[in-house]
C-alpha cells in the first residue's frame, strides 16, 4: 500500500475537486491498494485561491451589470452578488467532497517557530529567499511527519508539481536540503519518493492499471463519439480564444508564466485556425466513472507588440512578421501563429450520457518562428 500526499498545484483551480486527476487517484484507490492525503495547509490554501477568484469574478459581474443597467431602457431584475455570503459556505463544501472522497487529511505539523525561523533565515528548501516558502515548509513539515507516524507499514509519495523548492537539479530526487530534514528526523531517506511529473505518474501508475475498454476504443476512434457524447465536438466547443489567450499572457493567480516568448508584449490570439483529435485510451476507473484521454492539437494565429529597441535582439531565423513598424514612437505590432498540444482527460458515466467533467494538461506550445514552451 502506498500514502499518497498531494500538494496544492495537483488540484490547481480544481475547486469543486471533480477534474480526472484527483477522481482518478481516489476511485481507484481500493484496486490499487493505495490511499490519498491531503496536508491541512493545502487546504486552507485553496479556500483562499477560492476566495480570491469568486470575489475576482463576482467584482467583474457585478461592475458589468451596473454598466449593463445604465444602459437598459428597462428593469432589469438580476441584482448584484454579495461575494461574503457567495464565499462562506465553500470551506464546509470542500470538506464535504474530500470526505466523499475518501481523502486523509494531515494536519499542521508541530515543528517549533524557532526551528522554522532558523531554516527560513538559513535559506534552506523549500524557503525561496526570506520571505517566500513559509506554506511551502509546513506542506513539508506535514509529509515528514505523516512519514514518521506511517513510513513502516506503506510507501509514501509526495505528489507535487513545484520541482523547483522540494526537488534536486535532476526534478526526480529530493533537494539535498530536504534530505538533511530526513536525516535529523530519523526518517530514512527512501522513506518518501518525490514525484514532480504529475500527469506521467497518474498515466503511467495509475490509469494504466485500470481497465480497458478495447471495443468502445475503437468506436470511438471511427466515430469520436460514444452514446450521446460527440467528444471531439465536445473538444472543439472547450477550446476557446479566451482559454487559449490566457495560457500566452502571464497570470499571477492561477500561477502561468505566460508561454509566449519574453520579447512578446500583450499577446493577443486573432484567430483559431484548426482544432485536431486524437484518442489515446479509454478505460474504467471505477464501476460508474469512464476516463477518455485525447490529445489534442489547435493551431493559432496570434498578434503581439515588440519594443522597438528591442528588435536588434531577435535572431534572424526567430524573427516574427512585422504588421506595422510604425504603431506608434516605441512599438511595433507584429504576428506570428502557434501550436497548442494538450492532453484532455474527460470523464463520464458508463452509459456515456453525461460529461462529469473535462480537464485540458497543456504539453507544449510551439510557435512557427523557432520558439518553444514545454
């Protein structure tokens, strides 16, 4: 039997947590022999990315209805949100899905402020610097701590995307300061295997070792649909300019980095050119969940505003098509067009009449003039 302990970004913006990843991981628990964890401070972090993009949203509906209604030339009957009682019901929500679940939850470690203190002045992972990394030690705290109660009667893994703060340079093994942790907590090191490659694990652990459904593979390859669902209808409906435009325009709260080259200011897509599918599996997760995965490809067309001094920068073989040199005294508009790879992963019932939920992991984005974002 394995523990499995995830971290925040394994649910990122999974508010309602019925997204394939962490269905998948729990429906399959009892075959699998294995169980799922979640620190009480990954908890409390989602509430508040919750909080923070309700009321993000609510502020924006509630400004376009104000717009809206000086504009109507009759009542109109929809009144503003209150995002305090919008928001105060989420946590007891939460809870109640990570119970139905099947989800452990680790409570906050009791590691001493002096000592925490001591590793963040020190600088030690998964610290970033003096200020950064203080939630990131207490999601570490816990793992080590659930370790020392468990670690002699299962494995435990420690799922999590930010290879950054808990990995060594090679992404796989833990960061050397962390195995220092280990050591002076009696914990043997091969006591917890690190896991930072998220969608392999599941892939290759986890789905893989559930059921196949060969036949209705292939139907679904000859027909891309099954029972009432048109899936690559479905794909195509999912994929929108918005979506597509927020993966290549940096986002501090939902943690992108933009996938668009530096040089690259306000990058806008103009036009979705093509939308491919492919299906990878369909398999039986449990008696009355279906996992599809496809891969998916949707080719852009995009703009962008370069500064001009910059443009001595760009290497010839990178150099993007110029719209406009003269769009105004510092910037030029120019364009360039782009592949977007994702892997969706869909979930329905066995009768395939009704989508559960749909979840796109994006793989890469490549754009024609030679850059590349995996």
């Amino acid at each position: 039997m394995n523990h499995i302990i995830i971290d925040t970004n394994v649910i990122h913006l999974d508010f309602k947590l019925n997204k394939a990843r962490i269905v998948t991981l729990c429906n399959t628990s009892t075959i699998l022999g294995h169980e799922i964890f979640i620190p009480e401070v990954v908890i409390d972090e989602i509430v508040k990315q919750y909080d923070e993009k309700a009321e993000e949203c609510i502020n924006s509906f509630n400004t376009a209805l104000k717009k809206l209604s000086g504009l109507s030339t009759s009542p109109i009957t929809q009144t503003p949100i209150d995002a305090k009682g919008f928001i105060s019901n989420y946590r007891n929500e939460l809870n109640n899905r990570i119970k139905q679940l099947g989800i452990g939850i680790i409570p906050y470690p009791n590691t001493g402020h002096k000592i925490m203190v001591a590793r963040e002045l020190e600088k030690k992972k998964p610290f970033k610097d003096s200020t950064k990394g203080y939630r990131d030690a207490l999601i570490w705290d816990s793992v080590m701590e659930h370790t020392q109660k468990y670690s002699s009667n299962c494995g435990i893994i420690f799922l999590t995307a930010n290879s950054k703060d808990f990995a060594d340079k090679n992404k796989k093994d833990l960061h050397a300061d962390l195995i220092a942790d280990c050591v002076s907590n009696g914990i043997p090191t091969t006591s917890i295997r690190l896991v930072t490659d998220i969608q392999n694990f599941i892939d290759n652990e986890i789905i893989l070792r559930s059921t196949e459904l060969k036949e209705k593979f292939n139907q679904l390859q000859q027909d891309g649909g099954l029972g009432d669902i048109d899936f690559i209808q479905l794909i195509q409906d999912y994929i929108s300019k918005d979506m597509l435009d927020n993966l290549i325009s940096s986002n501090d709260f939902d943690s992108y980095p933009g996938y668009a080259p530096g040089l690259y200011e306000n990058p806008e897509i103009t036009s979705i050119e093509k939308v491919s599918c492919s299906f990878n599996t369909i398999r039986e997760i449990s008696s009355d969940t279906i996992l599809i995965q496809s891969e998916v490809s949707v080719q852009v067309d995009l703009d962008c505003f370069i500064f001009r001094a910059d443009l001595p920068l760009i290497d010839d073989s990178k150099f993007p098509t110029i719209i406009d040199y003269e769009w105004n005294d510092h910037y030029v508009l120019a364009s360039d067009s782009a592949t977007f790879k994702f892997q969706f992963n869909i979930l329905t019932d066995t009768n395939f009449k009704n989508v559960k939920s749909i979840e796109d992991n994006l793989q890469q984005v490549k754009y024609s003039t030679g850059y590349t974002f995996n």
